[in-house]
C-alpha cells in the first residue's frame, strides 16, 4: 500500500486517485484484537475505506458488545446477535483464538506477519504478558504498526486504570460541561469518549503508514479515552488555562455566543444559532425587534444579559409555530433547526441522500439496516467515487478459514 506520491515519475501512467472500487485503503491488512468500542470503532473506520479488517475474538462468548443488550435481535436459525454489537463491526471478519493457550498464539504469529496494523486495547502490559511484547512484535513484522488504546494513558500514575466511557467522560471533565446547570451534570447520550478515541486512534494509524513509506519501518501509536476528550475541550479548555475561568454546564443556551439554543415555540421547539453581529442585525429585522437595545448591541453584551435577551426571543418564538418560525429563519437567512429522534434522523431524506443508512447482508439476520460511514469521495470533476459493497457484522468465529492458511507478509 502507498499513501504517499511517488518521488519519481512512474513508467506508465496511474489510474485517477480514488478510483479503485474496493476503497483507498485496499490492500491494507488489519489485525483487530479489540474489543468494546474505541478500538473496534477505529478498525471499523478502515474497514470502511476498504482495508481487510480480521477481528480476532475470544471463542468464549467473542467481544463484550455480543452480550450488551437488549435490544437483542433474534433470527430464526442462530444466536440473538446485539445491536450493540452491530454498531461498530461492519466491513470485518471475525475469527477466534485462545491467546492464553499456545496454539492461539502461534496462529496470532501467522497473521501478524502478514499484517500492516495492529490494534489492541488491553490494559497496559497485558499483551506483554501474552507474550506480544512491542519488541517481539517488531521482530514478527518491521513494517507492523501498532495502535495502543487506553482508558487513561499507558504511562503516568493512573496508567493501570481500566477505561470505560462513562468513567472517562466524567475524569476528563467533560460531564462537568454538559447539562442543565451544575446541580445537574450529565454524560453525553452516546459514548462520545470510546468513539473520540477510536478516530484519533485510526488518524494516528494512517499516519503512521504514512511515515512507513519514508522509513520501511512500523511503530507504536497511543491514544487514550483520557487523551481523546481533553483532546475535543476547545474553548473550554483554554477558557481555563489562558482566562482562568472553570467552565460549567449552561443546559441548551451557548455559553460564549448568545442568542444560541433552544427556545420553546407554539408547538414544539427551536434552536438557533445567532454567531456574529451580521445575524443579529438580520435576526431582529426579521422579528421587529431593536438590535441597539441597551445591553443587547454586541454579543458580550447580549452574553452579559443572556437571562433577558433568552426571555426576549423565548416570548416571541412562544407566539408560534415550530414550521413557521423555521420558515421564517430561513428566509432571513438565520441558522436553525429542530429537534429529530433517532427514528425521525434516519427515515429524513437529506440523512439518506448522504449515504448515511446502508444495507447489509447478515449471515442470520437477512438484510439489515445500519448507520453508514460520514466520509465520501469525489473526483475533481464532482463525480462520487463507487465504493466496494459494505459487508455485515460478522458472526463470531465466521472466517475461522483463515487461520488454516497461514498468511506471509508482503
């Protein structure tokens, strides 16, 4: 595999970039001994751009997610398979070893030797004591790049702490933002600290291979559910360490911009987004109301006030209804939206004309529905690039054929 432009002209011309249909990363092998979230949802991000993902599972009952549930889905013929499960292995085969037996390490041997990346998200010197040392590794495959997943970083005091979601978003101080106010700290309702991970995770991977080309030679890429929150603190991050101020929930309404959140209307509810003096100006204009107001004129002012200026607009998104107020946003060119369910997000035509619902075809399941990948590709001329047929989670143990081939690396 090449990521990177070849230094030399080539001796006859190469195809259009991106025009292959299995994907950009076609020809990538990735070994997944991960389990839970982070790390699945990294391998299955370069599975989606076509990399040849091997799920390595536990015989005894494979990734944890199996058993995460309900929902559980049960098909006519086979085991209830967990929507859990479904969310983030697409694109992958799964095959099953024992590492604590010799027989499960010697086949892990094989396929490692074959790989281009590794990804594993035990606790720090687990794999080590399997008897996959970083230095073992490198002596089975050079060229093997090893992604390393933690809950709180692999070195440091804390470094032996398992790392859940939950555990994470409240250390890393992300629950102490979100919320309706700081009597009421919340977690964000999807596990945003695994999944954060799990994309520095692969960014980290692919520039890695990045720096193989130059170097012939793999290495070791960390990331943690620690690293990847503080990671995503934006400005309340430097909030604190330039302003010295410690942010706090602030519940549907903007801290730093105002008016920005949600208002109730006729009917149901509204957000918008009023970020910069320009959509003020028109904001008003639109509703009558007098940009200048004492104390409403810049948006520190109205940041200063946002208890009044929030009553203000609340009293008169009140007086209408949800589409016509969205209507009316729209024509004066105010940013806003309302508030979908899960159900209302993937039954929406504009979820769907981004290819963001795919359909699979599962081993026991028949054709299923799952979230699709958020990345597309066009060539320079605005044509959408074909990508390979998206495969379904794999049932546990599903490519277990491969083990009685055993791999050489390329």
């Amino acid at each position: 595999m090449t990521l990177s432009a070849p230094t030399s002209a080539p001796t006859s011309a190469p195809s259009p970039p991106g025009t292959d249909p299995a994907g950009p990363l076609a020809g990538l092998q990735v070994l997944d001994l991960t389990r839970a979230l982070a790390g699945p949802h990294a391998a299955m991000m370069l599975g989606d751009l076509g990399a040849e993902v091997i799920k390595v599972e536990n015989p005894a009952g494979g990734d944890d997610t199996r058993g995460w549930g309900p929902p559980f889905v049960t098909p006519a013929t086979g085991e209830p398979e967990s929507t859990y499960f479904l969310c983030t292995n697409r694109n992958k085969k799964s095959v099953t070893l024992d590492l604590k037996q010799p027989a499960g390490r010697v086949a892990l041997e094989s396929l490692l030797r074959g790989s281009d990346v590794l990804m594993e998200n035990f606790r720090p010197g687990v794999l080590s004591r399997l008897g996959f040392s970083h230095q073992h590794l490198a002596e089975l495959n050079p060229r093997l790049v090893i992604l390393s997943i933690s809950g709180f970083g692999h070195d440091g005091p804390e470094a032996a702490r398992a790392g859940y979601d939950q555990i994470a978003q409240g250390e890393a101080g992300l629950m102490s933002v979100t919320g309706s106010g700081p009597a009421d700290q919340q977690r964000v309702g999807v596990p945003i600290a695994d999944l954060l991970a799990g994309m520095y995770g692969a960014f980290g991977v692919l520039a890695a291979l990045q720096e193989r080309e130059r170097t012939g030679r793999g290495q070791v890429v960390r990331a943690s559910l620690l690293a990847a929150v503080v990671g995503v603190h934006a400005f309340q991050g430097t909030k604190w360490t330039v302003a010295g101020q410690v942010g706090e929930p602030t519940g549907n309404h903007h801290p730093s911009i105002c008016p920005y959140g949600l208002f109730d209307t006729a009917d149901g509810a509204v957000q918008i987004a009023v970020g910069s003096e320009g959509l003020w100006q028109r904001f008003c204009e639109g509703f009558d109301l007098d940009p200048e107001s004492p104390g409403m004129a810049t948006n520190p002012q109205r940041v200063a006030n946002g208890k009044r200026v929030n009553e203000l607009v609340q009293s008169v998104f009140a007086l209408h209804p949800t589409d016509e107020l969205l209507a009316t946003l729209d024509r004066i060119g105010v940013p806003a939206g309302r508030i979908r369910t899960i159900r209302e997000v993937y039954e929406w035509e504009q979820t769907r004309s981004q290819g963001l619902l795919v359909e699979v075809d599962h081993a026991t399941l028949g054709t299923i529905s799952l979230p699709g990948p958020p990345l597309r590709f066009f060539d320079t001329d605005g044509a959408e690039l074909t990508r390979k047929r998206h495969t379904a989670p794999p049932v546990l143990g599903a490519d277990n054929g491969l083990l009685t081939s055993p791999q050489e690396h390329r």
